[in-house]
C-alpha cells in the first residue's frame, strides 16, 4: 500500500522503514544534501536513468527501481521531488501492484525545489 503525505515532521520522525530519495538528479542531489546537514539518514537513491547506474549521490548508492523488489512486504519511505512525480508515482504504483508493499511505502512530495 502506498501512502502520500505532505507532513514532513510525521514522515520522518514517526514512519517506519529506510528512506530513498526518488531521482538523483539536481532536485534529488538538493534533497540529500539537506538530508545530511540535518542529520537524517537516508539509505540511497532510485532513478530509472541508466546513466546513474553504479554510481553515487551525496555519498550515497543509485539503484534502478527494480531494486523495490528487494522491499517485498516491507516498509520503506521515499522522498519524491516535484520535477517528475507523475512518472515517479507511476513507476511506484506499477511495483506496488507487482511486489506488494503490503507493509506500507510513504511518500512525501517535496515542494521547496
């Protein structure tokens, strides 16, 4: 089940599961950045473009979204950033229906980029 909010201090204070950053590009980097000057630990990146593969973003890995199969029933948080949502939303829905995250995935839609 994917949920969406917009209640950052909820997502990431209260949710359960790692935390991804959807994209790594610009929007994405920005988002990692902060993420590290405030302290808060995210696990990686996903980004369907294939010129990330096997690299990096602010110290973290890249992975393609079949990586979500590996979360199968299990709780996980990703940070969507406005340029593309409704392709990354897309690309989230399809592995819900295909994997299940029956545990949850949480999404918070970032607006500040």
């Amino acid at each position: 089940m994917i949920t969406v909010t917009n209640d950052t201090k909820d997502f990431i204070e209260n949710q359960k599961g790692e935390i991804f950053i959807y994209g790594a590009g610009n929007s994405g980097y920005w988002i990692g950045y902060y993420l590290n000057q405030c302290g808060i630990k995210f696990t990686g990146y996903f980004d369907r473009k294939s010129y990330f593969q096997n690299s990096q973003c602010n110290g973290r890995p890249v992975f393609q979204p079949q990586k979500l199969k590996e979360y199968e029933k299990k709780s996980i948080r990703v940070i969507v950033s406005p340029k593309a949502f409704e392709t990354v939303l897309s690309d989230l829905l399809f592995a819900d229906a295909k994997y299940g995250f029956h545990a949850s995935m949480s999404l918070i839609l970032c607006a500040w980029l």
